[in-house]
C-alpha cells in the first residue's frame, strides 16, 4: 500500500489514461470483492473519476461463489467496502 508516497499518473501522449482501473469493493474473510473500469470508462464525480455504487452491485449480484454468496447473505453494508477514485488534475 502506498498511503505515503503515491504513485503518479500522467496522461499518455495520446491524451489518454494508463492502464489504471476504478471501482467498488469490499472485504470479505481476506478476500477482496468488487467491481472496476479503465478510466476511459470512468463517470467523473466533481474533480474525481470513479465507477459503480455498492448498493446496485450488491442488489444485481448473483453470487457464483461462497465469498460472493456470504455478500449477499447480509445488508451490502455488513462487511467493510471502499472505492478506488482517481484525482486526475491534482
């Protein structure tokens, strides 16, 4: 984890993002749920690129496997969740 010295990402020449994704997810058990997509498809939110909302993946989410079906054994609040945004002017 890089909580003090984040990387930086500049746009390509090209005037297009790296191979950087955004999303949703959550914590389950040390494994990690969720949902992304390539900056490029990316909904801007302010200043911020992000994708997705907990709620809706939760409610579309059939569940193919235990870590997925225990997801959805709960509120999709239950267990911790984040989301990974990208700042791209800062």
């Amino acid at each position: 984890m890089r909580v003090n010295n984040p990387r930086e990402f500049r746009l390509m020449a090209d005037g297009s993002y790296p191979n950087i994704k955004v999303g949703i997810f959550w914590s389950i058990d040390d494994v990690i749920v969720g949902d992304g997509v390539y900056l490029q498809e990316a909904e801007e939110y302010g200043d911020a690129l992000q994708y997705g909302e907990h709620y809706d993946f939760w409610e579309k989410l059939k569940p193919v496997n235990d870590t997925q079906m225990k997801l959805k054994s709960h509120a999709y609040d239950f267990y911790p969740r984040g989301r990974m945004v990208c700042f791209p002017k800062r």
